[in-house]
C-alpha cells in the first residue's frame, strides 16, 4: 500500500471512531435501530448485508463497534458532483461500483484493500429493496467470496424497509434490529460450491417485512405515509390504467376510476384495498407485466423522458429527449432505438428523491433514463428484466 493509501486509511479510521457515538444516538432516536455487537472476529473479512434501506451502511457498521472500520461499495452515482465526491472520499472512499454494466474495477479494489488487511462490506443484492423482501443475489459475490480468502459475516437487518420505504417521502419509527447471522471460513467457502454459498446467502439474508407484520404487528408511525408510493405501485388493479395513482398523506387514489386505498402505521392497506399490503400489490404487477410483455405490442410508454450517457469519470452528457417506448425487442428514447438483443442487466438508482434506470446497450456504454412526467421508471426496469429473461 503506498503512502497516500496508508494516510487516507488512518484518516478513515479516525473519522469513523470520531462519529461512531453521534451515529449510534442518532440512529437510535430516529429508527428505534438495536442491534447486537459483533466480536470474535479479526479483520480482513467481508460482511455480506441485505439491503433495506438508504442508511444501511452505518446500520451494519455500528454493530463492529468504533474499531470495525470497513470499506463499503457503494453505486458509483454518488461521485457525479464533483465538490459531493471529494467530500465522500475524504471522509470514507467508498468503492465505487458502476450499476447497469459489468465492473471489474470494483472487485480488484476489494479484493486489494482485503490484502492490506482491511475489511469490506458490500450489498449482493445491488438495488435497496422496493417491496420490503430480500432480493436476488448478484451471481458474481459468491466467486468473489470464494477467491477473497477471508472470513464472511453476513448480516441481517430487519424492520429498515418498513422504517424507510426506498420509495417513501418520509420517515417512519418503529423497531430496527441488526445482526450477524453467519460467520463463514475461507476454509469453509472453499469447500462450498457457488451455488451452495448463494443459497447460505439467501437463506442467511432473508426478509419479508410484510410477512413479519402479518405475523407480529409492530406500528412504524410517521406522517404522509402513502406519498411516493406511485413510484412503486403503477398499474391500478381496478381499472388497468398505467401510472394513474396519486398519493397524498395517507391515500393512494387512481384518478382514472377512483378506486382508493388507505396505507397504514403497520404497512398494511386498509379493509377495501384489493391487496392487503404493497408486496402482495407488486406480485400482481408481476404477474400482469408477463402478460404485458408476451403481447409483441408495446409494453410501456411516456411522453417526457431524458437519457443521459454516463462517463468513466462519471460525468453526464445529454443523448436523447421526448417520448420513450417499449417493447419487445428495443427501448427507444427519442431519436436513439437500443435493441435488447445485446442489453446487459438493467438496474435503478436512487439519488435525491428520484429514481433513474441504469442500462448498458452493448456492455461497454452507459445510460441512465429519467422520466420527466412523475410517472414510475421502475415499470421500464421491470418489465426490461422480464423481456430479456426471455431472450435467455
């Protein structure tokens, strides 16, 4: 490790004891957070965590006390400012990760701080979750806990999406609770397949929040607790209508039909909703988005969009503007067509309040699209997912 590694390292480690004690207060007074210390465990090693919420990575880190510093992975959309970005990396130097694209370069950075003996935290599932459930595990973390050749924490955190919906405009109180589940040998990887050490991941990681309230209610309490849910929830099952909710305080009205439901302190909707809570809601968005994509028709479309192509040194410059439409064999933004046929996974990122879809048409560029009308760009990603598990 060079000299300047060496004192951003020092640097880093300081600064984390220096505001460990004001993070454990104020995460204790806004989300109720508990967790259990972790010990018995020397670095380097990589925690492994779900992700439920945009405040996850102090969540995890409190839990290793002022001694646990650790570097974490973060989505490489919290660099674009530059003034933002030598603040971040002056305080904690995140390892940045490009989303909507392969990365190597994050990977080779872990696997470097790893040999220094510093340890690493990463999310497997990539994206914060939408409907409170642990998500699909990225399929590369399992080889790269195999060839890291150090110990595995992996880490569960509960009650983090009910407190802070990624969707949500607000926060809400309840109970937050995180700890260790597994700790995991290199010894021990090694003698797990791939396939094995993602099913420990799955298992390990597991939630589902709505299915913990249903099981034994705890009230998260908050003010406008509806608003935002439009970006989650957009095909109205009532009268089929695309991106017709609106919300407000408590409620969740489509303006096409009326039809109105009522989200409550415990997450769930009220007596009439046609679902009980958002995750059963989005099953049916999963449903009917198969049958949307087996058409051949347009699936999705919008009058306003911007696209945007992402740089290496994440700058962006504008592509293409004016209405965007899907279907099952190219998204088109404008004047620009990109064919599925060579799209690589797409993902979403969350940044000040609104969302963007990440894809990458041909594995080598980048583009991120926003929807300049309010409506849900998470349908695009989606039923993107859906159209090009077809192809495989």
């Amino acid at each position: 490790m060079d000299t300047e590694k060496k004192r951003a390292l020092r640097r880093h480690r300081l600064i984390w004891r220096i505001i460990y004690l004001p993070f454990y207060i104020l995460c204790r007074i806004l989300f109720n957070y508990r967790f259990r210390r972790v010990g018995q465990i020397s670095p380097p090693y990589i925690v492994v965590a779900n992700h439920s919420n945009a405040w996850d990575q102090f969540l995890v880190a409190l839990p290793f006390g002022p001694g646990g510093h650790m570097y974490f992975l973060a989505s490489e959309h919290i660099f674009r400012s530059p003034r933002i970005a030598s603040i971040i990396n002056w305080l904690a130097a995140p390892i940045s990760r490009t989303k909507g694209g392969s990365d190597a370069s994050a990977v080779i950075s872990m696997l470097r701080w790893l040999k220094n003996g510093v340890s690493v935290c990463l999310f497997p599932e990539g994206e914060n979750t939408f409907n409170g459930r642990t998500g699909r595990m990225h399929p590369a973390t399992a080889k790269l806990l195999k060839k890291a050749g150090v110990p595995v924490v992996t880490f569960r955190i509960t009650g983090g999406h009910l407190s802070l919906p990624r969707w949500a405009r607000s926060r809400r109180r309840g109970v937050m609770e995180g700890s260790a589940v597994g700790i995991y040998t290199p010894e021990q990887l090694r003698g797990m397949s791939t396939d094995e050490i993602n099913a420990v991941l799955e298992r390990d990681l597991h939630v589902d929040a709505f299915a913990s309230q249903q099981a034994a209610p705890i009230a998260y309490k908050g003010r406008r607790l509806a608003e935002g849910l439009e970006q989650f929830l957009y095909l109205c099952p009532a009268c089929g209508s695309t991106d017709s909710f609106k919300s407000s305080g408590n409620s969740f009205t489509c303006s096409r039909c009326g039809m109105s439901v009522t989200y409550g302190v415990y997450g769930l909707f009220g007596e009439n909703a046609p679902f009980r809570d958002p995750a059963a809601w989005d099953d049916w968005q999963e449903k009917r988005l198969d049958e949307l994509c087996a058409g051949g028709d347009t699936v999705f479309s919008d009058g306003g969009a911007v696209l945007r192509r992402v740089g290496d040194d994440h700058t962006r410059t504008p592509a293409a503007s004016g209405g965007v439409r899907l279907d099952s064999s190219a998204l088109s933004v404008g004047e620009m067509s990109f064919p599925l046929s060579g799209m690589s996974e797409p993902s979403m990122c969350s940044f000040a309040g609104s969302e963007t879809l990440l894809f990458s048409p041909d594995g080598h560029e980048r583009y991120e699209l926003c929807l300049t009308d309010g409506h849900s760009v998470r349908k695009y990603y989606r039923a993107m997912e859906h159209l090009l598990s077809r192809r495989q």
